[in-house]
C-alpha cells in the first residue's frame, strides 16, 4: 500500500469533514517516485478545544509507525470545521525546498 493512502486510512480515525494528504516529495531532493514528504490538511470535530500541540500530537500518535519508517517531513494543517470555514477553505502552498544533499552541502 502506498504511503499516501496509509496516511488517508489512519487519519480516518478523526472523522475528518475534510482531508486533503499531498505528496510533496517530488520538491525535495529525493529519488522520482519517492514517497517521504507530505502536507496533510485536515479538519476535524474532534480538534474542537484543544490547542495545536494537543492536536499535532493526536495526528503524530496515528502516524506513529510511518513517521518512524517512512516520512521524512510531514506539514500539518489541523483545523476545526469553525476555523476551516473562517479562512475559507483555504491553507498556502507550500514553499520550494531550498535544501540540497548532503553531498551539496558538504
């Protein structure tokens, strides 16, 4: 299974009202086909009330395993459906990469 959909799977847990998970793995440095970098927009009743480590933290929990094996870096958009309607359904795109390998850097 693609880790895209596992992401999907496991964030269903939320009962989202909406999700929206994108690989942005090919902006990085990383092999064609990679599947390490994502930016998960999900809006959620049960984000109601709490603060946004709190809800961070409920996404990482679901994501535990693949954030230990699989991704690399993971944007996280969590709103409440109140929030998602006042900012009109909309979250920024992300910036590109400005990283190379480690080799560049070196």
């Amino acid at each position: 299974m693609k880790i895209q959909n596992t992401i999907e799977q496991n964030l269903g847990a939320l009962d989202p009202v909406y999700m929206e998970v994108v690989n942005e793995s090919a902006m990085h440095n990383v092999p064609d086909g990679a599947e390490s970098h994502f930016k998960v927009t999900i809006v959620s009743e049960q984000f109601n009330g709490k603060m946004l480590i709190q809800r961070h933290r409920q996404v990482n929990a679901l994501l535990e395993n693949e954030l230990e094996n699989s991704i690399h870096a993971l944007s996280l958009h969590t709103k409440t459906p109140d929030e998602w309607f006042e900012q009109g359904g909309k979250i920024g795109d992300s910036p590109q990469c400005l990283g190379g390998s480690a080799i560049e850097n070196e």
